[in-house]
C-alpha cells in the first residue's frame, strides 16, 4: 500500500497504471471484506477486548431530600469510580459519592455514600451494551446528628443501564 500512496502524491510513477489500479481495486475489495467479517447479522462490529482491565471514572450528581418536607435543597456532589472487568459478562465496580442532601430553612447535612457492585453486561461485545448492577455499600452522614438514630446507615443499591 505504500507504493500506491507514493504513485497517489506524485512521488514516483508505475510502469503500468492498469496493473496498479487493478492491484489497489483488490486490496480495497479485501480491506472491505476483512472488515465485513468482524460484523454480525445487524451489521455491529464485535469486539471481545472492548471492557477489559481497569476503568476509573469522574462523575457529577445531583442530591435532594425526598421525604415530607416541600422544598428540599437540590446540591451538587462528586463521584469517584473503580471497575475492574473479571470476564467478559462481568465486573465488580465501586463507587463513593458525596453531596449534601437538605431542606430549605430547616436542615442541610453532608452526605457521603460507597458501594460495591457486580456488573453483568448483557452484550459486553458490542460498543453500546445494557448492563445491570446488584450490590450493597453504607450511607454516611459527616457527624452524628441529633434527629438521627445513628451516623451510618446500611444500602442496597440495585441500576440498570446503557454503557458505551
């Protein structure tokens, strides 16, 4: 293929032009038909390295107060995330989370959040596959409040999604 990027930029010239442009009518038909093998039935190109190894991740969230009160303080926060692949189908993922959760005029608190999860991704393949995730992890509040039992609380945390 280098010699007919040459012959293309004018760097040197061939013998034989037809011989050329029948040599390049091949290696593009091949090119064409090596890359018509990596697809399926749908036309999707699979790929069985595509989630492999580590993925960290940087997100942003958004916190409110769900509850009895009518205006809860909608605030911003900051998640971290770990991924590590354990198969094809599979990964375990953990994931902290901080924002603040309140609401106007009566209380504001800091809200932080871990969990680990096991991913199952249902075509793990393809670029774009839908997953769904299963774990559990702690909600922690910074201090012990006085309207609280305790600091830490127990959660389950159960997602279903789109990754790409």
């Amino acid at each position: 293929m280098l010699i007919i990027e040459g012959i293309e930029e004018g760097i040197w010239s061939a013998q034989n032009e037809n011989e050329v442009l029948a040599y390049k009518e091949k290696f593009e038909y091949e090119k064409q038909q090596e890359q018509a093998l990596q697809r399926d039935y749908f036309g999707f190109i699979e790929r069985q390295t595509l989630r492999s190894g580590w993925n960290f991740g940087v997100g942003g969230l958004l916190g409110s107060y769900l509850g009895n009160y009518d205006s809860p303080s909608r605030r911003a926060g900051v998640m971290l995330q770990a991924e590590r692949q354990l198969n094809n189908h599979f990964s375990v993922r953990g994931h902290f989370q901080r924002t603040e959760i309140g609401v106007n005029r009566v209380f504001l608190s800091p809200l932080n959040s871990a969990d680990l999860l096991l991913n199952v991704y249902v075509t793990p393949d393809y670029q774009m596959s839908p997953y769904l995730a299963a774990g559990a992890g702690v909600m922690a509040f910074d201090k012990q409040y006085e309207y609280l039992d305790r600091q830490f609380f127990p959660a389950a945390t159960f997602e279903a999604g789109l990754d790409y």
